[in-house]
C-alpha cells in the first residue's frame, strides 16, 4: 500500500469505530481480515495513525472546523501531529489509486487558518464534562492526570502464577523468548512488557501453561490490599472476565490446595463461560455463579462471606490509554446511569459480608462520581460498615505499597499513569461491625 492509501484506510477505520460500540482493537483486526492484500507493515502503519487520531481527537476536530469525521481528523492530525506542510498534505491526497481524494478548498483554509487558542477540555484531549470532574478532583494536577491517560501505548502488565513458577523463572522464559520484562514497581509478582513491539503474550508456553496472566499492575495491587486469604469465603460479586477472580485466588493459595471458598458472580453468563479455561490454566477452582440484576442467586452467602469483592461496573476511565476512543463514547449522563448502579450494587453486596467481614469497593475510574460519589451514598446508607485505611491492609513487609499508600490521604486509594504508572484504579475497604 502507497502512504496515501494508508491514510484512506486510517479514516474508513475511524469511521468505523465511531459509528460501532467496539474496540478500536477489534475493529482494526476486522478491517485487516478484510482486506488480505495489506501487509503487516501497512497494517501497523494504519493502526499507528488510527490510535494517533483518537488521543487527539478533541484537538483535530477543533483544527477541522469541528468535524469528526475520519477523513478531516487524518487530515489534521497531518498537520498538527506530524508537522507537514499544507504542500506536503495535498501531495498525500492527489486522488490517484487508492488514495485520498484532493483536499476541499474548506479543507485547505482549515489547515492554513490560525485556530486561536484551544480551549482547557480540548487541549487536554478528554471530554469538556470529564475535564471539569479532574479539575475538582486533582487540583492542580488535573491537567498532568489528563495527559497520562492519553499517553501511546500502554505497557503490557503480567502476574506470575507463583503456584506455577517464581517471578524469576518466568522473567527468564519470557528472555529466551525474545523478549525484556522489567519487574512492576509495586507489585512483587509483575512482570512488564515494553508495548512496542507489540508482543503476542496468548501464544507464548508461560501463557497457555499457566505460568502467567495479563493483568495491569494496577489491577494486581487492588487485589493485594483486599486481604484475601486462605480459608476465607470470598466472593468476586462482579467477576467480568475473571482477572481478579484469579488475583484473589492466588492470595487465597486456591493453587497449592488450600482451603477456602470462592464464588465468582455475574449478571452475564458469557462472561463466567470465558473464566473457566482461565481458572484451568491456573490450576484453581471457583463456584461460578449465574445473579439477576437484583443480585438473586447468592441467598446461601447472606451474612456468610468473609470478603466481598465489588470491582463495579464503571465508565473504564482509567483504561483510556489502552482504549482512547471510549473517551469520546463516554457521556455524562452515562456516568450518572453508572453512578446510581454502583450504589445498588453495593447495597446488594452488604447482605453477604458476614459481621465482621470485608467489603471492598473498586472501580477502573478515575471520575469522583463514580468513586467518591457512589462511596458517599453507600455511606449514608449503612453505617454498621466503618471504612478501612489502606494503611491497614498493606501485605506485611511490602516497602513498595507502604511507600505508596503514605501519600494517599483518607481511606480511599487512587492509581493513575501520571501518579503510579498503572492504568486508573480506585480502591477502598469497610469493615462490618459484629
């Protein structure tokens, strides 16, 4: 494929994403099953334009006059991304092949027009609502937490299945395989893969065997602070896929037989079909346990579970880096839609914690809310739960998180790439009274 005919490829795929509800990952794999003749280096070129365009798609359709249209945004990211002239532009959209057609005289007066200053929300690259969300939560660091989320490519995090193999076993498998894992800073059993080249981390033998998961290290430290431990009945009350149903189970020695109960929840039955072969490459075992929306289906737990999990339905803010065109999906009536469940949820979780048991609220978010928010609401309506400092629930002799959780004031814990490197994680505990 001819650089021009890249660009055209770029702006259909845009199009695509903007028009489905699917991943730009999944959309981009579709485009290349269906078009056979494009290599992977034409590939690769399409998807580095394609995510180029989404982290700045806010800027590109203010350069563009406000399109949004993936032709405009592939044009302006020309300009203000890469730095070509208006001369050098039009010589990519000649017409000729399977190029893009020659620029509009709206377009070429888009690009030579002086746009005056961008506004904050746009020239932070996130919706102007969650821009105004970051400046009450973060203060003066709201535009450093912004910037972090639309960073290129996010590393790829993995957790060793210590049951399997020591972290140093792995980290050697994983360089005789051609790759350079760096151990996570806070996580004593994270691995971490460089994004560029992107590795194929499903086929490798430590994958298929076991020996490792694919988890943000963010992810695994939530996991750490929940407490769970052998013996305990622990209940992941909304598994989704399964990556902390395998987190807490690794705490729970679930792998080296060791006691205790796990349940893993869900209101959609495809989600717990897809754990069952994760549980098996672990070598553990978990009730998986099909709920209604009104959380019906776990009656035999009420007041019976030491821990209770609630990794809540949120907006996946804090996933943007790996996943920036949901930035742009995402709509403030949306996150009240969020907020108002995740309050429900936590209401139906409480029947299950035993008097003196656990209740761990956590959410991939990094909007207050759907964090404090939805906390506050929980608060007011059950006070026979006290709030936890994470301070308190730090693995004993863990320097790393000790370090960490000195600065995190009250009894919430905030992750984010600007602050820890992870992807956006929001923690907090309560204790049942007995």
């Amino acid at each position: 494929m001819t650089p021009a005919a890249r660009l055209a490829a770029a702006g259909a795929v845009i199009d695509s994403i903007t028009q489905s509800r699917q991943p730009a990952e999944a959309v981009l794999k579709a485009w290349g099953a269906a078009n056979r003749y494009a290599g992977s280096k034409d590939r690769r070129a399409i998807a580095d334009r394609v995510y180029k365009v989404l982290r700045a798609r806010g800027r590109l359709s203010w350069i563009m006059g406000g399109r949004e249209d993936g032709r405009a945004l592939v044009i302006g990211s020309l300009s203000a991304i890469d730095g070509l002239s208006l001369e050098e532009i039009e010589a990519l959209h000649s017409g000729e092949g399977y190029g893009p057609r020659p620029l509009s005289k709206q377009e070429r007066n888009r690009l030579t027009a002086q746009p005056g200053d961008l506004p904050g929300w746009i020239a932070a690259g996130l919706p102007e609502f969650v821009v105004e969300d970051f400046k009450a939560t973060f203060g003066d660091r709201w535009a450093e937490e912004a910037q972090g989320l639309m960073v290129p490519r996010a590393p790829i995090d993995l957790r060793v299945n210590t049951a399997r193999a020591s972290v140093e076993a792995v980290e050697a498998e994983l360089r005789e395989a051609g790759l350079d894992p760096a151990h996570t800073p806070l996580s004593p059993v994270g691995l971490r893969l460089a994004a560029e080249p992107p590795p194929n981390v499903q086929a490798l033998d430590a994958f298929q065997a076991g020996r490792i998961e694919i988890q943000d290290e963010g992810s695994q430290v939530v996991c750490a602070l929940a407490g769970a431990k052998p013996g305990m009945t622990v209940v992941d009350y909304c598994a989704g896929g399964g990556g902390k149903t395998l987190g807490l189970a690794a705490a729970m020695d679930l792998a080296d037989g060791g006691e205790g109960r796990l349940v893993a929840s869900d209101v959609v039955q495809k989600r717990l079909n897809n754990i069952r072969p994760r549980l098996e490459r672990a070598g553990v075992e978990a009730e998986l346990v099909l709920i209604g929306q009104n959380g019906g289906g776990l009656e035999e737990l009420n007041d019976c579970a030491d821990l209770v999990f609630v990794d809540a339905p949120c907006s996946g803010s804090g996933t943007w880096r790996r996943r920036p065109e949901d930035a742009w999906r995402l709509t403030a009536e949306e996150v009240e839609r969020l907020h108002a469940l995740q309050v429900r949820i936590l209401g139906q979780a409480t029947r299950l914690v035993k008097p003196g048991g656990r209740l761990v609220y956590v959410t991939c978010s990094m909007l207050s809310r759907e964090n404090e928010s939805s906390l506050a609401a929980f608060e007011a309506a059950h006070g026979d739960f006290r709030p936890i400092a994470p301070s308190d629930l730090i693995p004993q002799g863990d320097a790393a998180l000790t370090a960490l959780i000195d600065k995190a004031p009250g009894h919430t814990l905030r992750l984010s790439p600007a602050s820890t490197g992870t992807d956006g994680f929001f923690f907090a505990a309560y204790e049942r009274a007995a």
